[in-house]
C-alpha cells in the first residue's frame, strides 16, 4: 500500500536535497580562505543572530527531513 506513495517521496527527496544545499551556500562564513589554512589566529567566535540563525535553523530541519524520508524510502522499497 505504501508502494504508491514511493514516487511522490522520491520527488520530495530531490526538492528536499536541493533546498539543502541551496540553505548550506546561504550560509555565509566569516572566515575567509587565510583562516581555513590555519591563518587568522586569533579568531573570536561568533554567535548566529537573525536570520543568519534562522537559515541555520531551516538547514538543520531540511537535512533531519530528508533523512527520515531516506530511511523510509529504503524501508518501503
């Protein structure tokens, strides 16, 4: 019975999977290159405000989704 259901998971998936990496580019990093080869030394660290933590946010329940369906999708198969 849950066989029908199979493509429209499968579409969902790939607007899932896609919305991800969309959230996880949006994401902007205030390190710069230096600092991800060991420059910038003495970094502070920084606390998300706005809607930087809102597109956090999203990022982490978008990919929590997407791997809920994955496991279902293998399970239905």
């Amino acid at each position: 019975m849950l066989q029908q259901w199979l493509p429209a998971i499968r579409i969902v998936q790939i607007i899932l999977g896609v919305a991800v990496i969309i959230f996880i580019l949006l994401q902007v990093r205030s390190a710069g290159l230096g600092s991800a080869f060991g420059g910038s030394a003495g970094s502070v660290f920084k606390t998300r405000r706005g809607v930087e933590r809102l597109i956090f946010n999203i990022t982490i329940v978008f990919v929590v989704l997407f791997a809920l369906l994955s496991v279902l999708s293998a399970a239905i198969h």
